[in-house]
C-alpha cells in the first residue's frame, strides 16, 4: 500500500504526469499569448501536446559519432530528476513528503536537468551542439549566483535554524504570516526570481544556448524522435517547476483544504505567473550575447537578490 | 590481540618496501606480490579494527616495546587508534590498495619498478603511521618520510617534461611546511615536557600560553602546507601533474587527507581550540578562500591531471571550512566529504590514467572521441564528474548537502554575515566544478575522435578494476548513507568533540578528569538526512522509464536507429549542407563568456602563479606568519 501511494505520487500527482501536462499546458498558454500579442492567431493550446506524441511516434536516429548510452540516456535522466522535483514543491497545502522538501536538493535536481542537456549535446559529436553546450553552461553559471541568494534571502526570513532550507516550513510560514511577496524586503528577490525563470527554461531573450537561428538549437541539433520529444517535454516540464518554485516561494499560503481545489489554483497562479515572467519578456525582447547574459545575471539580478538578502539579514 | 593490528600493518608497509628494494628489483613476480601483500594485509588488518573501534566505540593504544607511561608521564612512543584515526586509516589503506592493483597495469611501460614499489609502500606505511600515532614528534617523522617519499615519486618519470620541476617544488614548499611543524613541536614540548598527544592535549586543558599558541599556529600552517589550502597550494598541481598517475591518485587521495587529519587531530583534540571564534573564522576563511582560488584556476587549465589537482584543492576548501564550523554536523559533512573525495578523485585520476596509458598525452586540446573506444572508461568518468559536482544519486551530493546546512545553520545561528557569504561560495564553487568537469568530458570522451586515436584500445581489466570499485562505491555511499554515517561518520566525529576517552585510555582512567578536560560523552549527533527512501522512488521511475522505452523501441514506426558498418547520409553530423570535416569544439577555451567577464580576476592569479620557486616560497612564509600571528592576537 505504502508502495502504491509511493508510485502513484511519483507517477501520476505531483510527479511525471501532472508536471508534464502542466507544463505542456502552460507552453500553449505562452504561445497562444505570444502569437496575439504579435497579432498572429497562432496554435491551439493543445498544440505542445500535439508535438509530443508526434516526435514520440517518429524514429530516433543515432548518428554516427555519437556514443549511443549517453547519447539516449540523458533525456530520459534529465525526465527523471524534473519528475523528482516536482515531488519537493509544495503545492500550497499539499506536500508529497512532509520533512523531505528542501531547496538544496531542488536546487541540485533541478541542474541534473541541465546538465543532461549538455551531456546529451555533447555525446553527439556535432560541432553545433559542442557551441551549444558551452552557452549552456555558462548560462547555467550565470543564474547560479542570484538563484543561490534568492534562496537564501527567503530562508533566512523564513529563518528556521534546524533545518534551514525546509520547503514545508515556507509554506507553513506562508500559511501563519501571508505571502512572501506582500513583505518588502523580499520584493527584490521576487523579481530577481522572475528574471532568472526564462534563463533556466531557456527562453527569450536568454536562449542563447539553443539558438535556432545561428546553432540551429545548439544541443538538440542531432536529436530527432522520441528523444528530441523528451527533451522537449523536459523543457515543458522545467516551466512548471520555475514557476511552481515562485508560487511556492512568493506566493504560498493559500489553502482551501481538498488537494484538487489547491491544484487548480496553483496550477492558474503558475499560468499567471508564466504569462508574467516568460511570454511578455519573450515578446518585448530580443535574443543577448553569452557574455553579456552572463554580466547582466551576476550584476543586475544577483544585486537585486543581494538587496534583499541584506535587507533581510537586518530583521527588515 | 587486536591492539597489534595498527602497529602490525604500519610495520609490514616497511618491512615491504626493504623486501621489495631486496628481491623484487628484478622479478616482476615477487615485486607485484610483495606489494600486494602489504597493501592488502594492511586494508584487512585495518577493516578488523571497525568492529571495536567504531561499532564498540573503544580506542586501541599499544606502546612501542611496552613503554608504559610511568606516574602519569609518557615516555615512549605510543600508537592510538580511536574512531578518528581508523576513518582516515580506513581511507589510507583502501586507497593504496587500489592504487597498488591499478599500477600492476600502469606502470608495465615503465623502468626501475623496484624503486618505485619501494617508495610506495614507504608512503602507504608513513601516511598510515601519521594516521596511527598517538606521538606527536612520531608523527613529525611519519610526515617527513611522507613528504620525500612524495618527492621521489614525483620525479620518478624524470625523463618527462616538468617531473623534476615540480619535485624541486614540492621538495622546497614541503620543507617549510615540514619545519613549521618541527618547530611548533618543539615549542610544545618545551612547555608541556612530553610529546604524547593525550597527555600534551591534558595539559593544554589548563589554558593555551603565548608560546603554545604561537606553537598552535605553526603546527596549523604545516599542516595546512601538507594539505595543499591556498596559499600553500602551488606544488600541488605540478606535483599531481607530473607524478604517475597511480601515485597522484594517492597524492589526491590520501597524502593531502593526511593533512587534514593532522589538521583535525590538533585543532580538535590536542588543543581543543574548536571554543574560540577566531580559529573558527580563520579556518572558515581559507576554506573558502582555498576551494575558489582552487575551482577557477581549474576552469582555465589545458592538461587533464592539472585540471584535477586543482579541484582536489578546491575540494580540500570544502573539507576545511566544514571542519572549521564545530559544529558536530559540519564535522561529520567534513568527514563525510573527505572520504568521498578519496572515491570521486581517485576514480578521475584513474580515469586520467587510462587516457594517458593508451594515448599517451593528457592535453585537453589533443584528445576527442574517446568515448567511443573507451565506452568503460567513459562511464567512470561520467560517475567520477557527476559525484565531484555534487550531483545527486552520487555520494559528493550528500557530504555537500551537509556542508551546506552546516554552514547555513551557523550563519544563522552565528548571525555572522560571512558564514552566508561562504554559503553562497560553497554553492557557486559546485557550479563550477560542474562547468570544468563538462569541459573535460566534451574535450576527452566526447566530440570527434583524432585519427591518431583510430587504434586506441580498452585499458586492461587490471586497471579497470579499480575503478569500477571506485565508481560503486561512489553510488552506494551517495544511496546508503545513513549506513555510513552510522558506522564511520559518528563516531568519527564524536571521537574528535569527545577527548576525554582519547586521553583516558592513553595515560590511565580517571587521567582526563584529574586534568579538567570534560569526560561527558558529547551527544552523538542525530539529524534528519534527505531520506534515502526517495531512491526506492527514483529506482520506480526509472522503471517506468524503462518500460516507456521498450514500448518505443518494439514500436515500428518510433524505433531507434544506429550507424552500421557502412553509414548512410542520415546518420552523419550535420554540417550545413557541407561535407563532414574534422571539427571538434575544443576543451581548453570552452567557457570563454565566462571567462572574458573575469579576466581581471584571471589576469591576477595567472601571473600569481607564476611557476617561480621564490614566489611560492614567500607566499607559504607569509601565510605561516599571518596564521601564527591571527592566532596569536584574537585567539587570546
């Protein structure tokens, strides 16, 4: 029994299939938005949905320098550990494993899936991918910084000694003393926040990494089939997480009391937020150079999250 | 019987390498067997010991030629095993066993094997007695015979490029640290007038004077030389780079771990010096200082084995600021991350080796491809990078999540701001480490292979045994390690925050109590680990994964298809249309948009290490004299 609630949450709610629906979801959601605000009608909702099951019925060719394990191993790994995160955010009053969650490890997982991006670009041999895979990384150092104080900021205002990074304990805390966001100080980390959420699900104009016009997607240049699918999947399901991972920090403590009402919500929250942070910036905004993305992650938005860590550090 | 165990494995290492230097120079037979023999006998004489010593929780002492100590004073030289040292003998003899099965296939190319064997077992025997020793000038000794016994192997290869440079190094940085420790010795035992470390560690209790602190801080910056903290760190990377890579596995392992233990040993147990702030801080600061001085040169190095020495410094940072906390949970993530740094760093040495055994260089600008000749070599390496990044199913994942809660847990207990600044540090140091690590695996295993590369072959099972021990041990300490914790990492710790049972079984029961040092057993520490139930979640979806792609592969429309004997046009690289050419993205220069927004910082350190004997020499004397004088001002 313990067994078959173990596999159901990790499977079906909030694992692999919630977040993956979610976050294909929330991918029509941007480009439906996307395409009215450049007056195009663009595709229905369902369409990121539709893209999946197709690219999962096409065949996958290996090409022939790479090295076929890793080259068909990384998008399921980087699956696996979305699906794992997901496991760790609360969803208000909803946590699958109480005294479990913690920002360390969602931090952690949540680099598996980069790095399974950059390993799978890499194991392909293709000279593309190779550009690909350093843009990545270095985006991937670029966000670190403020993605750390972020983190930081909001537990030392949640500010438990015993365990310090305990994702239940800033939902409870959100639950007694209101949202993060409504206390000022924390207002700076918020948008830092914000600002970091299209680089790690690499959007405009932080896609440098996959590029389509200049390295014709950088990593997923040789993927095709079912493992393009993943990884296209993998980066639906990151959009849930990011935003998942806001609704939980910033905007917690709601709670009605049956799972299913704390779901929809949450799930409406994370659409507004994706709208926020993804689709209007995607809109307004043109593709930045690596070194310019990477000066402005660990000048502007680590300054804005350094603020507010200070500010928190004070007892403000 | 137990209590000849530690003496017995530290003298048949010696006794071996005289029989080696005797017999074996010549017969390939009774030299590999000789060694192995010491090694392992050490490994199972040390593994008999975890019963009592860390599951019973009693210390082993024994006195060479049953030089009691008479009325309360020690006289002979005593070997002491508590939990403490057993940890770190445990890592001692596990890794030279490894190392000796990797050099039988290794070194088969190389000449004058005699020697080398011979200085082998010399280090394996003075690094497990440094570990063993209950005396400190015994232990001055251990680090002397260490230290040349490195030197040696370092330039074993002295017909290669660099091998002799970087022994004159080590030799002269080593002597320093080696004499700030003599000279810290001996002003201890002009104080306390005894050189046994239960009894100095009874005697200090009373209260530190001026010349035992300046003591202190010179026995912590020697200490800190042998374990390579910046900015004593420079020897290191040539040293690492320049040795046989079985050795330099040995150097990363253990050699640079012995220092961290001498480290541990005296500032936790003979001068319980954990109370003051001030240790604490300036600790904290090299550590942090150390482990991103370490992880930055690393991201810009060329040479493979390079590359890893300057992470093992880095990884050190780690260690040290974890053991500067005091608290029992950043001791035991010290600890923990110590042991996995012998696992992770002693795989990519390995790794490294077996590039270099088969293609000869380890320079990241003429490698590429490798993965598809070495696809076991590949695999280790992968487990190595993933473990040494931090990543989680993989053992550095957990040691560094326990750094990570310890140092927060400090910052905000402390309410000290420089506690959250080392936090950040620690965080983005993984990142990097990550950044370098994929920079190898794209320049070395991945990417198109060389044609001066198209015959390279598997290494032989000799060498890849260990690693695949390596690489599971990796995994099963990342997955079990509440088991872990249990037998090797608490009482590990408690031995080091519980002195009085040290002192007790060494000089007489009741002794601790009659000095003032505290008998009461400290807690032993319980904390919530991340629950290692979720791997039984991670294993149900990979199950679940599994099952997705073998409905695909049965699929026939959304089958995978792999290159023949005879490739067709779909399975070639794409190259816009043109015609596939040589074109791999080089390593060496991978993260350049990083890069050029730090060559400020880049430019400084690269002229500061700037490869010059005196430079070094001045950054490891003015180091020593800011430690002693810190300590000698706020720690008072």
């Amino acid at each position: 029994m313990q067994i078959l609630l173990f596999l159901v949450k990790v499977l079906i709610f909030p694992g692999a299939l919630f977040t993956a629906c979610v976050g294909l979801f929330l991918a029509g959601i941007d480009r439906k938005v996307i395409a009215h605000m450049q007056k195009r009608i663009g595709p229905p909702i369902r369409q990121p949905m539709y893209d999946f099951f197709k690219l999962m019925g096409k065949e996958t060719i290996v090409p022939a320098r790479a090295n076929k394990l890793v080259f068909l191993g990384a998008p399921i790994a980087g699956f696996i550990s979305l699906a794992i995160v997901m496991l760790f955010i609360p969803i208000f009053g909803f946590t699958a494993f109480s005294g479990t969650a913690d920002l360390i490890v969602i931090l952690y997982f949540l680099t598996i899936g980069g790095v399974a991006l950059i390993v799978g670009g890499s194991s392909s041999g293709s000279p593309y991918a190779g550009i690909g895979i350093s843009r990545e990384m270095v985006t991937m150092m670029s966000y670190e910084l403020p993605f750390v104080l972020v983190l930081l900021s909001v537990a030392r205002k949640v500010g438990g000694s015993t365990l310090a990074f305990s994702m239940n304990q800033i939902a409870d805390y959100q639950a007694a003393n209101g949202s993060l966001l409504f206390s000022w100080s924390m207002i700076p980390a918020a948008i830092a926040l914000l600002l970091i959420i299209p680089a790690e699900v690499g959007m405009q104009p932080f896609d440098v990494a996959e590029a389509e016009t200049e390295i014709c997607e950088g990593p997923l240049i040789e993927y095709s089939g079912a493992a393009l699918g993943m990884f296209k999947l993998n980066t639906a399901m990151k959009m849930c997480i990011m935003t998942g991972l806001f609704t939980s920090l910033f905007l917690g403590g709601i709670r009605t009391g049956t799972v299913v009402c704390d779901a929809i919500i949450f799930v409406a929250v994370c659409a507004v937020v994706t709208l926020v942070c993804i689709t209007t910036i995607h809109a307004v905004t043109a593709r930045l150079k690596i070194e310019h993305l990477f000066k402005f992650y660990w000048t502007v938005v680590s300054g804005l999250a350094l603020a507010s860590l200070i500010l928190v550090w004070m007892g403000l | 019987m137990m209590q000849h165990f530690p003496v017995l494995a530290v003298m048949l290492l010696f006794l071996a390498a005289f029989l080696v230097e005797i017999f074996g120079s010549k017969n390939k037979v009774i030299r590999n067997g000789l060694t192995l023999l010491a090694t392992t006998n050490a490994l199972v004489m040390t593994l008999a010991l975890i019963k009592p010593v860390m599951m019973n929780g009693e210390v082993i002492s024994y006195w060479m030629g049953n030089w009691a100590p008479v009325s309360g004073y020690a006289i002979g030289i005593g070997y002491e095993v508590d939990a403490l040292s057993l940890f770190f003998g445990i890592l001692v003899t596990a890794t030279f066993w490894l190392s000796s099965i990797y050099s039988i296939g290794y070194m088969n190319k190389d000449h004058h094997l005699g020697h080398y064997y011979t200085l082998f077992l010399m280090l394996s025997g003075s690094v497990l007695g440094l570990v063993f020793t209950g005396d400190i000038f015994n232990m001055f000794v251990m680090i002397e015979i260490m230290t040349f016994a490195s030197v040696a192997l370092t330039a074993f290869r002295n017909d290669s490029e660099g091998a002799l440079e970087a022994a004159f190094k080590y030799l002269v940085i080593g002597s320093i640290g080696s004499s700030s420790v003599l000279a810290g010795v001996a002003m201890l035992y002009s104080q306390c007038h005894t050189l046994n470390m239960a009894q100095l560690s009874s005697i200090l209790s009373g209260g530190l004077t001026p010349t035992s602190v300046v003591a202190f801080g010179l026995i912590v910056a020697g200490f800190g030389v042998k374990s390579y903290i910046v900015p004593f760190h420079t020897p290191a990377a040539d040293a690492y780079a320049a040795a046989p890579t079985s050795v330099s596995m040995v150097f990363s392992g253990m050699v640079n771990k012995a220092g961290v233990y001498g480290m541990i040993r005296m500032v936790y147990i003979v001068f319980r010096a954990m109370d003051h702030s001030s240790v604490q801080m300036l600790l904290a600061v090299f550590g942090a200082v150390t482990m991103f001085v370490g992880v930055t040169m690393a991201l810009t190095q060329h040479e493979f084995k390079r590359l890893l020495a300057f992470h093992s410094i880095s990884q050190i940072g780690y260690v040290i600021t974890a053991v500067s906390l005091g608290s029992a949970l950043g001791l035991t993530g010290g600890l923990f991350h110590a042991m996995n740094h012998t696992l992770f760093k002693g795989l990519l040495f390995l790794c490294a080796g077996a590039v270099l055994y088969r293609t000869g260089t380890t320079n990241l600008d003429k490698l590429g491809g490798l993965s598809k000749k070495m696809p076991q070599t590949t695999i280790c390496f992968l487990i190595g990078a993933g473990a040494i990044s931090g990543l989680p199913p993989f053992n550095g994942f957990a040691s560094k999540w326990m750094i990570y809660q310890g140092i927060f847990t400090k910052a905000l207990t402390s309410g000290n701001f420089l506690y959250v600044i080392i936090t950040v540090t620690a965080l983005i140091v993984s990142v990097m480490t990550l950044a370098s690590f994929i920079k190898v695996t794209q320049a070395v295993f991945f990417g198109q292979l060389r044609e001066e590369h198209n015959d390279v072959k598997e290494v032989p099972a000799v060498m890849l045994i260990p690693m695949y021990i390596m690489a599971a041990l990796c995994v099963i300490c990342g997955t079990i390690y509440p088991l872990v914790s249990k037998y090797l990492l608490f009482p590990a710790a408690n031995a080091s925050l519980n002195v009085g049972d040290y002192i007790d079984k060494m000089m007489g029961a009741g002794y601790a109590e009659a000095a003032g040092v505290p008998t009461m057993l400290v807690e032993p520490v319980t904390f919530s680990f991340w629950n290692p139930v979720l791997w039984l979640i991670l294993f149900g979806i990979v199950f679940f994964a599994a099952v997705i792609v073998i409905l695909l592969g049965t699929n026939e429309r959304g089958k995978i298809l792999t290159a023949g004997e005879k490739p067709e046009a779909k399975y070639a690289t794409f190259f816009s249309g043109e015609e596939e050419m040589f074109s791999q993205v080089g390593g060496s220069d991978l993260f350049w948009g990083f890069k050029k927004n730090w060559k400020g910082y880049y430019k400084v350190f690269t002229e500061l290490h700037s490869g010059i004997v005196t430079d070094y020499t001045s950054y490891t004397v003015i180091a020593t004299a800011i430690i002693v004088m810190c300590l000698f001002i706020f720690m008072r």
